[in-house]
C-alpha cells in the first residue's frame, strides 16, 4: 500500500489538532512552521518581569462528555492542564461613573443588572436573555467538517437544529445591530464587546447560553501551555523526522514561488508528501501574497498552486473571513516539477 504522507503549514492550534489527526489516521506527517515555536497565536510572552498571555479566556464546551472536551483531549491540550470553570465572562467598569456589571453565568442576576441600569431596555433584554436561554440546550457539534459533509449530513444537522431556526435567522447579523437597540450607551459598549461587535449575534446568544451551563473554561496554565501540550502529542504520535521544523524557511516568497523548501542543514532533504494542508487563515495569506483581500489571496493561492504543485490533493483551511466553502481540489497523478520539494 502505497505510504500515506501529509505536510502542514503553520503549527498553530489548526495546524497541530490537524497533524494529531492525521498521524492517528496512519499519515506521516511534517508540520513546517516559520516561528521558532508552535502555537501561533495562541501563546505568551514575557516583559518586564510580567507575563503575557495573548489568547485564550475561555474555551467552549468545557466538561467531560462536550464533543469539544473530547477533542481537546485526543489532541493532548489537556494533558498537565487543568480547565477552570468560570462563572462570570468580564466585568465592564466604566472607569468615569464607576457604574459596572458583571456578565455572569447567573441569566436572572444579570437580567436584573442589565434592567436596573436601564428600564427602558427591559423589551430588548428580555430578548437577548430568552435567545441565550434558548440555546442552553443546543449541542456544539465537530464531528464532520462542513466540507465533508453529504446531504444526508446536512439534513441530520438541519434536524438537529429545528428548535432554533427561528433564531439562526433573526440572528446571523452583526452584535452591532442588535445593540444598536438598546437605549443605554453602556449596555451598547458592554453587548457589543461581550465578543466583538462585528461577530453575528448568533454567537453571542451561544456564548452566554455556554457560560449559562458552565461550559465555559480559562486554562491554568494558560494559552501557550494548552498549544505546546498539542504541539508535544503531535510529536509522541509521530515517528522521528516528523516534528514539528523550526525555523522553516517557508515564509513568503516560498508561498509565491508555489513550493516548501525546509530549513537548509537538518539533514532530512526535501519534503514531498502527497498532501498538503495549509494552515493560515485568509487574511493571513492574503497578506503573504501580496496586499490582497481573504478571498483574493486564497483564489490567487489556488490559481498558482494548482499550476505549480505536485500534490494530487490540495486543501486550503481558511479560518476567517471566507465567503464560500473551503476548497478541496483534486489534481490526479503528482507532477514533478523541477526543484519544487513538496
Ligand atoms: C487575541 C486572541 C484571543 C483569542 N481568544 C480566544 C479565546 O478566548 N477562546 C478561543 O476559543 N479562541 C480564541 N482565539 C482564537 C484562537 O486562538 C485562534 O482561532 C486559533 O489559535 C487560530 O489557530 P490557527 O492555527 O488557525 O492560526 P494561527 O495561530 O495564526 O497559526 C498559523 C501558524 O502558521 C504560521 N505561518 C504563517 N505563515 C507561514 C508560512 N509562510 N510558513 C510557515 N508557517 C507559517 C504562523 O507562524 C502560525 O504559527 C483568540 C485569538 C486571538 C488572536
């Protein structure tokens, strides 16, 4: 049987939970990274006697029996790391009154609060918290990626969903919308930045309905423990050559040239693999590609990849900003192009 192999760019947590995944399912697999360490923007740093940690302040579906927990845990995030409940998401303060709330895990508590700042919003808040009592009970699924799935997949999942379609529809638009609602300045700033104000209401309404069930979790240890505990069970269920590569001189003009090229001197000569994986979001690799939008840095990824690589199968995982379905592209027989090394 002919060796299943798989080359990964870009060791952040997509990257990672994608090679775990991978060498589970029999592919030797090479995760090139252009850092020297893994976790991309999931991670710390240290100043001035002070630690700083750049990512994670919650992760969903915290507790055991969550489709999430299951994943964190096959992918190893949890081992050495402890997840901590949360019962209260932010306090806002606004610094010049002194007036704050709590965002609590408690939805009377909070109702309450929000009413007592501002009577007048008592009809749009009595919305807002029965669109989050509502999904209290919607499950968060990650068992087929979108792009696999079948029609009879997405029947299943239309199923699934039934309850809340009413609020899949009134609610896909931007927090903004909704918030421009409230009378209160501060109810606006405090809604809108719950999340960002640009996300759909949508994943608000989830998000405090996941804080509501105490699915929400900080990690002890924090953002670049939880990426480094994935970044080490990549590295057990790997044989030894396929690590994660430091260092990799796979940065932009590789991207733009159409090949990988790893780091000169590590002796293990150019990588091929059959397939390739590409880990960077839109707008990542839109800024790689030149000053180009998501969408136009992956149509121009595609028109130059499919012309240049030698991989019979090319997947680009763009996280953000894109406006259709991920592509999976099917190339036939690799072609062997002069230096190109994947
Ligand atoms: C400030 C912040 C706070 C967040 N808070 C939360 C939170 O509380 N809860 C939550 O669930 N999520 C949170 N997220 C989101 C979550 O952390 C990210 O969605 C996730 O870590 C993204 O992982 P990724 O692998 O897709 O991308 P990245 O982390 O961006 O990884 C991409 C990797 O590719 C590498 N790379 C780029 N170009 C090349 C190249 N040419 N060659 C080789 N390697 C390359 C990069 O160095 C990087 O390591 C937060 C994100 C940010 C930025």
């Amino acid at each position: 049987m002919a060796e299943k192999s798989l080359i990964v760019i870009g060791a952040g947590l997509a990257g990672l939970a994608t090679g775990c995944y991978a060498q589970m399912n029999g592919y030797r697999t090479r995760i090139l990274e252009q850092h020297t360490r893994p976790g991309g923007v999931c991670t710390a740093w240290k100043r001035k006697g002070y630690t700083i940690d750049g990512c994670i302040h919650w992760l969903m579906g915290a507790t055991p029996g969550s489709p999430y927990h299951q994943l964190y845990r096959e992918v190893g995030a949890l081992e050495g790391n402890q997840l901590l409940p949360l019962d209260r998401l932010a306090r806002f303060l606004d610094e010049a009154s002194g007036r704050h709330i709590d965002v609590t895990a408690d939805l009377d508590r909070l109702a309450a609060d929000m009413k007592a700042i501002s009577p007048r919003d008592e009809r749009a808040i009595n919305e807002l918290l029965e669109g989050v009592r509502a999904f209290r009970e919607f499950k968060l699924q990650v068992d087929v990626a979108a792009e696999l799935m079948g029609p009879l997949d997405r029947l299943a999942q239309m199923w699934h969903r039934r309850r809340w379609l009413k609020y899949l529809v009134s609610y896909n638009s931007p927090v903004s919308v909704f918030a421009a609602r409230l009378h209160s300045p501060f109810l606006r700033w405090v809604l809108s930045n719950v999340f960002t104000p640009e996300a759909p209401m949508l994943f608000v309404l989830v998000l405090l309905a996941q804080l509501a069930e105490g699915q929400l979790a900080s990690v002890e240890g924090g953002s670049l423990a939880f990426a480094l505990a994935v970044a080490r069970r990549f590295q057990e269920l790997g044989e030894p050559g396929f690590q994660v590569v430091e260092n990799s001189t796979l940065v932009k003009d590789s991207l733009i040239a159409g090949h990988v090229q790893a780091t000169p001197g590590e002796g293990q000569g150019v990588r091929k693999a059959k397939r390739c994986i590409l880990e960077l979001d839109g707008p990542l690799l839109g800024s790689q590609l030149g000053d180009l939008s998501a969408q136009e840095g992956r149509n121009a990824f595609l028109k130059h990849w499919i012309s240049k690589a030698t991989l019979d199968v090319l997947t680009v995982q763009i996280h953000r900003d894109a406006k259709t379905a991920m592509p999976r592209v099917s190339l036939g027989d690799p072609v062997q192009l002069g230096k190109v090394a994947v």
